[in-house]
C-alpha cells in the first residue's frame, strides 16, 4: 500500500474539484499532479488534471491528456469521455464532439448519456451565444 489510502485519494480529489469550482487553478494542479504521481496507475488524477487544462482553454493537451488514458483502457472509461466531449467543444470542434458521443452510445455507454447530450446542448448554447 502507497502512502495514500482510497479515503485519502478521495478527499484529496475532492479538495481539487472544490479549487477548480473556486478557480485556484495552481493549487489544484498540485493535488492532482500529486495523487498522479502517488499513483500513476490510476485513472481518478487524470480527470483532474484534464479539468485544470480545460479551465485554462488548454483543450488540446487536455484531449491528448484524456486521449491517451483512454487508448490504454480505463476502469472510469465513462468519466474520461464526459470530460473529453467537454475538451472537444471547447476546442471549438463540435462536429467531433458529435461524433464522439454517437461513438459513446454505440459502445454503451447508456448511464453517461444523459449527461453527454446535457454537455453538448450547453456547448452548442455557448457556440451560439
């Protein structure tokens, strides 16, 4: 066992979403670069830091970030996806972020899509307005 127990990765995970929420970008960078390195394995840190990047409008390291997580397969495969169709519209590359969520609903993934059309639907509002 790491120095850092599940309970402990997840408060810590939850102290870098309540940063992003409040927009202390550095310091959430820190907590997710610091469970990642605690734990390279795990996929949970990724999300974050993907999260930091997007915030930033750093969408395409954010895509390669989710992207090669996802290449290599992923027990939280589903959460990887939300946040990349969120990297992808943000991009300003909707057409793919469409075809991406058809690809998530063709492999099965029914308990994300609601909260994938909710994204998207956002996004589009955002491109419009």
């Amino acid at each position: 066992m790491g120095l850092l127990d599940q309970e402990d990765r997840e408060l810590l995970a939850r102290i870098g979403f309540f940063l992003c929420r409040d927009g202390v970008i550095p310091e959430a960078e820190k907590v997710f670069g610091g469970l990642a390195a605690s734990a390279p394995e795990r996929d949970g840190a990724v999300v974050g830091q993907a999260l930091c990047k997007i915030i930033r409008g750093e969408n395409e390291d954010a895509l390669k970030m989710l992207n090669e997580r996802l290449d290599k397969g992923s027990a939280i495969e589903s959460a990887l996806s939300l946040y990349k169709l969120v990297a992808l519209g943000m991009a300003g590359r909707m057409p793919e972020a469409r075809e991406f969520r058809k690809a998530m609903a063709d492999k099965g993934m029914a308990p994300s899509m609601a909260a994938a059309d909710s994204i998207l639907a956002e996004l589009e509002k955002r491109k419009t307005a």
